[in-house]
C-alpha cells in the first residue's frame, strides 16, 4: 500500500465515530495472585522475608497507596497493588521462576499493544535480567530483557517508580530507600497473546527477580490510530518559555500514520496550547513521547486534540490531569520528585568527565587485571584490607615511609596546562558537555572554596583557580559546550565529617569514608590535613556552601554529585534551581546527591543495558581500562581506542543513555597523548555522523538487533530513523525489523562525501523470521566509513 493510501485510510478511521469508543483502551491488569510466593512488605521488622536476610520493604500505605492499585507516573499504566496483606503468611509478589502466565478466555482483548511490570530485585549492589518470553497463539514468540536494580543502595544512587523512604531489616528500620521498578515492553499488536513465561532467577545469592503486578495495555480494534495513552503535565519550559507537557501517544493498530503526519495539542478549561506538538511518522506498534507548550492552570479532564491537516481530526478525552503551571521548587520530596533532566541534556548524548587533582601526583593504581581506581590512592594505601592492587608497596618504595599524601600538593602544578587546549579537545571529541572533578574524597579543592576551607588550588599546588580557568575557556573557544562540576560530598579524613563517617558494606574491606584522620602506614603517626578549617557541621558549614559555590558562583550547568550518604541536598536543590529558573536556565542533578527523590538520571558505573530505558541513565567509564585518574602503569595500547568510543556511544544513545567518558590528566595538565588521539579519532567520525546521535531518541519497538548477523542500534529524531551498524554489514543486508519505512522514502548513507547514495531497498517475509527489510549497499558507498555504518530513512512518504 502506498503512502497516499495509508495516510487517507488513517484520516477516514480516525474520524469514525466507533474508533474512538471502540478503538481505544487502557491498561488491563492481570491477576498474579495465584502465582504469588514470597511476602515483601511488613508491617514491622521481621514479618516478611523480601530478601534472603529476612528484609522486607514497610507497608505501602506510608506513601499513599491504600486501595490496591498504584497509577504509573511515567506511562499511566493501571496496576493492581497488592500492598501489605492482613494475613501475615500470605505472599504478595512472585519470584520469577518460569512461571508460565496463561492469559484467561475472559479477558475480550487478546491483542495487546504493551506490557508492564512492577518489578525489583533483591541483593544490594546486583542488577538482575532474565527473558520474559510472549507467546502468541500462532506459536510464534517475543523474547525481552526484564532487568531490575537492587532494591535499596546504600548511596541512594537509584530512583524507582515508586519510593520507600526506608526498609526493614530482620530486627530493626533502615532509612536508607528502597524502590520498585518499571518494565515495559512493546507487543506485537496484530497478534493475539497466549501467555507470558517470567524468567528462572531463584538464586538467593547472585540475586532474584520479584515481579509485584502485570499489565497489559490493549491494542486497538481499528486498523490504524494514534491512541494517548499518557498526559504528563511537567516542570520543564519551552524556549519561549511555556510550560511543557509530555503527551505518549501509541500506533495500536495495524497500519502506519505519515504523510502530513499528526499535530498534537491540547485543550482544557483554563489551559491553552502555545506551542503544538508534532509527529510526522508512527507505525504499528510504536508509541513516541511529544511535547507540548501550554499556558494556564487546570485539573480535571483534558481534550486531545490530533490533528491530520487543516481538515481532518480526532479528539481523545484524558482524565484526572492536573497542571498547575511553573511552580517554586521547596524541599518536600513531592516537590523536588517532579525535576528532571532537561531537553538540552537529553540531546546531548556524550561528555567527557577530567579526574584532575593531587591525586594525579602519585598516578598509580597498577595494571590490569589488578587495577583499582588511581585516584583513591590515599585510601587504598592506608586501608590494607582493601588493597587488592598494592597500594601500600609501591608508596612505599616509591615515596618512602615518611611521605604523606598531602606532600603531593606541591608537585600537582599544573606547569604545562593549557586550558584552552582541554576545550578544543573536548569539542573535537564531539562531546557536548564536560565534568570536571572539582573536589574528589582527598577533600582538595580546585575552586575558590571561600571560608570553608584552605584545601583547595588557590592557595597549595597550582596556586589558581582552575575551575575558573577550565570554565572561562570554554565559555570563550567553544561557548556551546555545557559546563558540569562533579562534587564529593564526604571528604574521607575530614575529622569534621566524623558524625557522619560510614562504610559501604560490612567488614575492614569495604569501602568507607571514616571521617578521621588519617594514619601513616609506615610511621603510625597522624597525616596532615593541609588547609583544613574547623567547622561546626560538615554538612551545613562546609558541604552545602561549597554546592552553593558551585551552582552560584561558577553557574555549573550539572552538579555531579558522588557518594551522597549524609548530606543537605533537599534544601539546596530547591534553591538552586527556584535561582536557575529566574534566570531562565535548565540544569540538572545526578543520582549520587544522597536523596532519590532529586536524581534525574541514573549513573551505572563501566555499565550499560541491553534495552531502551525509559529513565535517563548516563553511563561513566574511564578511557583507562579502569581507573579514572591518571594511572601511570596503564600501557598505550590498553587505552579504549576510537572504535570502542563509538560503538559505546551508539549504543548507550539507542538505549536513552548518555556517555560520559572521562580522562586523567598528569599533574602538570598534560593529557596522555594516546588518549587525546583517540578522542580526535572518535570526534572525526562523531562530527560526520552527528544527526545520527545528538538530538535523537531511542525507539520503542527495540533497540538493537543482533539477528542474522546484524549488529544493528536504532535511533530516530522527528523526520528520519536511523539504522547503526556496529559490525560493516554485506552489500545485501536483511533486517528483521519492523522499520518505520514506507514507499516514497528515501534511504541513504550517512557519512563523509556518501549522504547523497540512494540505497535501493525491499520489503520482503522471510519464513520462520518475519517481516522485514532487505538494503542494497552498492559499491563504495561505505568505502572511507569504519567504526561505525549508518544508514538513514528520510521520512518522505
């Protein structure tokens, strides 16, 4: 069917009077009760046994939930809750097992556009997967990553859909969080679903997944719609500064939405759309997330308004919406819960992270596969339980039993440093924002840290203000790089954060930031704390003024928090962005600030996923194997190199993620030049192939295809979608996707001298496969690409 067709069939159902009643549905929960066999909420210490230490999450009803169903804040999906049961031996959540879900004959729908999960797992520190497996009545199957985080953090480094403020352990209440999850995968809407097999996690020890609710969400009857799903009213603005509100809208049936495509607006006493939203191609079984700009204040039922041209369209009454305009930020979590990441963030897909301080003087955290973080080297040479790397031998043959770290002060200079070279590099890299280490564990500063403290560059090492420095330069060479500070907010041998002093994990191993003085290991004799100043409060009169110094006098755009245990956050982030948003500027907090409820996007560490997120995640890692200062026992070639780069990027950035990827300078502020290579290397082919990455967003069919032997991510922006080889597929390539690609569209090569190649391409079924795509590369349209193949379709139907 050609485009001019389907888009005049869309238009004609769109306009029926029985689609809109008969066509769009909602979330349909599915009874998990009778595969319920394990109890995860208790009324007090140990009457439930979540986890295998008899730990258990408190009641639901201390977060509002009372009446058996809980309502998605992200995607509106109706779950049916089961909450703390009276009977204390009857289980409320099921530990994935296989269990196979058959979909009972009295549900009238079989064919359903989505499901969704409630979901958690249970060891701390351990994220958990296993395949969910949907089974159509054809036989045929669709195989999904469910994934879960842990339960609770001790950092706090994780946000869930629904928030505990603390957990129960086997004889007492633990306040650090505790979180539930959501999964959602996208069906195949054009056919009827059998059964749902859950995944086989049963060990104890590496971890289980707990699965809390199912639901469904029901396709359409009719054969092509655009169905809202979700009205997301935010705290975020337009460039003209409108409030925005997030609209999910779904393709649930069975043909594609294009041509003019759909304007999205939307109508309610009180509220008026200023800016209309658009989507120009939707296909069966896709859903996209568009934004709106509105003005004015309402609660209560909401018009969507879908608009196919000046003449056709199709209004879907949403209930229970409530906009209440830009409102002042205060520190009630119900507050600060509602900030996000902003759209600037979103877009820019790839930073570089600088680990830079004193901790760059001594430079060592051995080589693989015994390395450990170089710019814990105070800490790991005093802590000899822990030191798996030897730390404590080579300070000692290197420095000598009476050197002392602070003794490093004098030799991280910063000679040879060039600031304006750092920001060109960055911007070669093709990175859009960077982070730099304003203040590591050591405590030492780079910042004017006022009367706080005298730890800092201004007054030892350096003698200058290299956070200025490094902020003055890039906004001077390359003004469009956003600014981050990462920020620690212990300080490891602080006597001043003794009150507050912790270790992660149990016994002398575990990591810890103790809040006492650190002890030579040679002499025994007290380290110096060079330039400390005794305070009152760590956190009132050291930690939140140095985050205010930061927001305020250095305008960070991304406060990179770490290790937030104790800390003044709630109040500070308020503020922060209450001043933020009067200066009309969007910034953003990471999840390592110590409170869940003020973290807009999560921070796995050397980790990525499997599957789109709907959460923004930002995944860090060293160009080091596995350090992020400067480790002088790391070779050349142990550095990741240009193809690694991209392909990491491609895909984090097909998954909703972000890239941070750090460096560590020497202490004279020279980079190894193998790695700054390699960033040119990456950065070439980053700039070439920009549309590809920044300003796109994942796609909610699937995020890779390993089938065939592809190796492909996807990503699409509002008028093109875009397929990533990781591995340089044949001149003839089958995908089995279901691309959004039509007749009258164009396919091409992206890269350097080859955006023009038309890519001839048929649609074609394959049995035992599906339908799919097969792509005619003709020679030498790929003859100077590497790294990475792209391949564009121009949305021209």
């Amino acid at each position: 069917m050609k485009a001019e067709t389907s888009y005049v069939l869309a238009l004609a159902i769109a306009l029926s009077p029985t689609a809109t009643a008969k066509g769009f549905k909602q979330s349909t929960p599915i009874l998990l009760e009778p595969y319920f066999n394990n109890k995860a909420f208790g009324a007090q210490p140990g009457v439930a046994a979540f986890d295998a230490l008899n730990e258990s999450y408190p009641d639901p009803a201390i977060i509002g939930i009372t009446d058996g169903t809980y309502t998605s804040t992200k995607t509106g999906v109706v779950y049916e809750f089961p909450g703390l049961q009276p009977d204390p031996s009857k289980p409320d959540n099921v530990i994935c097992s296989g269990q196979e879900i058959t979909l009972s004959k009295s549900h009238k729908n079989s064919k359903y556009f989505s499901a969704s999960m409630l979901v958690s797992s249970d060891v701390e520190l351990t994220t958990v997967s296993g395949n969910v497996t949907y089974t159509y009545t054809d036989g045929s199957i669709l195989v999904s990553e469910l994934r879960s985080l842990p339960w609770w953090a001790f950092l706090t480094i994780n946000r869930g859909e629904i928030i505990f403020p603390y957990r129960f352990t086997s004889n007492d209440t633990n306040w650090n969080t505790t979180h539930i999850f959501e999964y959602t995968a996208a069906l195949d809407p054009s056919k009827d679903l059998h059964s749902i097999t859950l995944p086989d996690t049963t060990n104890a020890t590496t971890g289980r997944l707990h699965v809390f609710s199912l639901s469904l969400w029901e396709a359409s009857e009719a054969r092509s719609s655009a169905q809202v799903q979700f009205v997301r009213p935010t705290q975020k603005w337009t460039e003209k500064g409108n409030q925005v509100v997030e609209l999910t809208v779904n393709n649930a049936g069975l043909e594609c939405i294009a041509g003019h495509g759909i304007e999205v607006s939307l109508a309610m006493p009180g509220v008026k759309t200023i800016e209309p939203g658009h989507i120009k191609r939707l296909c069966p079984g896709d859903q996209k997330r568009v934004d709106i700009g509105v003005k004015g204040a309402a609660n209560g039922s909401a018009d969507v308004l879908l608009s196919y041209d000046l003449f056709f369209s199709d209004k879907q009454r949403v209930a229970n919406v409530s906009i209440s305009g830009l409102t002042e930020w205060t520190s009630d979590p119900s507050s600060l819960t509602q900030h996000e990441s902003p759209q600037w963030y979103d877009d820019a897909k790839f930073g570089i992270f600088i680990h830079w301080s004193a901790f760059s003087v001594p430079g060592w955290g051995n080589s693989t596969p015994y390395e450990s973080y170089a710019e814990w080297f105070w800490w790991y040479s005093t802590h000899r339980p822990a030191d798996k790397s030897d730390f404590y031998d080579y300070r000692l043959r290197t420095f000598g039993p009476n050197w002392n770290y602070d003794d490093s002060f004098q030799n991280f200079t910063a000679a040879k440093w060039d600031p304006k070279e750092w920001v060109d590099l960055i911007y070669a890299s093709g990175a859009k924002y960077f982070v730099l280490t304003t203040k590591h564990h050591d405590g030492f500063a780079l910042f004017n840290t006022s009367h706080t403290t005298d730890r800092n560059a201004l007054l030892y090492g350096p003698q200058r203000d290299l956070l200025k420095d490094l902020f003055d330069a890039a906004e001077t060479y390359q003004p469009s790089l956003r600014r981050g500070t990462y920020f620690s907010l212990p300080e490891w041998f602080n006597p001043d954060f003794a009150p507050y002093g912790f270790a992660q994990l149990p016994g002398n191993a575990s990591t810890s930031w103790p809040g006492i003085i650190a002890r030579n290991p040679y002499t025994g004799l007290d380290e110096p704390y060079t330039g400390h100043l005794p305070v009152d409060d760590f956190i009132a009169d050291l930690m939140v003024p140095q985050m205010e110094i930061l927001a305020y006098d250095y305008s960070t755009d991304i406060m990179w928090c770490d290790c937030g245990a104790a800390n003044g956050t709630a109040p500070f982030a308020a503020s922060w962005w209450n001043n933020a948003r009067s200066q009309n500027r969007q910034v953003t907090i990471n999840s390592r600030c110590g409170l869940a409820e003020a973290a807009d996007f999560d921070t796995p560490e050397y980790q990525t996923f499997s599957s789109a997120q709907l959460r923004k995640w930002e995944s860090n890692e060293g160009m080091d194997p596995y350090s992020y200062g400067y480790n002088r026992a790391t070779a050349d070639s142990a550095y990741m190199n240009a193809t690694t780069i991209i392909q990491d990027l491609v895909d984090m950035v097909s998954k909703n993620g972000n890239f941070l990827l750090d460096i560590g300078p020497r202490a004279d502020g020279t980079i190894v030049e193998t790695e700054a290579q390699n960033l040119r290397e990456a950065g070439e082919w980053i700039h070439a192939h920009g549309e590809a990455i920044f300003n796109t967003t994942y796609w909610f069919i699937m995020s890779e295809n390993l089938a065939d032997g592809n190796n492909a991510r996807f990503t699409q922006t509002a008028d093109a979608f875009y397929i990533l080889f990781l591995d340089k597929p044949a001149q003839e390539v089958y995908l089995d996707s279901p691309l959004p690609l039509l007749w009258g569209d164009v396919v091409s090569v992206v890269g350097t001298g080859s955006h023009s190649s038309e890519i001839k391409w048929v649609k074609e079924y394959k049995k035992g496969s599906g339908n799919g795509f097969t792509f005619f590369i003709p020679d030498g349209a790929w003859e100077e690409e590497k790294y990475c193949w792209v391949l564009k379709i121009s949305y021209n139907a």
